[in-house]
C-alpha cells in the first residue's frame, strides 16, 4: 500500500488541492496525509502569541484574516452552492473553536489545542 503526504505548499492554493485530489483519486487504495494549507501553522502560532499576550483583539484580527482566506478558497474549490456552503459550514466550526480561546485564560494546553486545528 502507498502512502502519500503532501505538505502544506502542496495544498496551498485551490489549483494545488485540485491537483492532489487529482492524485488521490486514481482507484488505488492508499494513505492520505495532508499538512496543514501553506501559512496556516505559523498564523496559528501568530493567533497563540497574541493570546498569550492577553491580546484576543489582536488574536480575534489574524483569525478573522486566516478564515478569509479558507474561505475564499471554499469559494474557488466547489462549483456548487451547496458543496459551499457544507465547506463554509466546516470552516466556521474551526474558527469559532479556535475564537472561543479568546474568551478565557490562555495557558500551554490551550496553545496545544489551537495549534492541533492545523
């Protein structure tokens, strides 16, 4: 059985992940490992700074820039509405988890809970 892992460059952009998926769906079986899209680990780092700082201003800002950009390529990813709005749906689940760190203390297991989110 094969395995393949892409990293995060690999699924960085709506045209790469058509690319993988392209790859992925050939009829063989096989393992799929995907790192987080290109730039998303370090805005979660980025996100962690912030709350550790007791910024969740600053923190609430770069979640709200990183879920822009799922979105839109939720947006460029599905021809259909309703394919859409399930991958909306997905993405704004993440996203209010990740907000909801914002609320509380912020200590080391949080940080490793927000950074698993990649």
């Amino acid at each position: 059985m094969k395995v393949l892992k892409f990293g995060g460059t690999s699924v960085g952009s709506a045209q790469r992940m058509k690319e993988v998926a392209k790859l992925i769906t050939d009829g063989e079986q096989k393992i799929v490992v995907l790192s987080a899209m290109s730039g998303t680990t370090n805005t979660l780092v980025e996100i962690s700074d912030y709350l550790y700082k007791k910024n969740p201003e600053g923190a609430n800002e770069i979640i709200n820039k990183l879920e822009a950009k799922y979105k839109q390529h939720i947006d460029e990813l599905f021809a259909t509405q309703e394919y859409k709005q399930k991958g909306l749906e997905v993405v704004k689940s993440h996203f209010d988890y990740i907000r909801s760190y914002t609320k509380d203390l912020f200590t080391l297991f949080e940080e490793k809970v927000v950074l698993a989110q990649g």
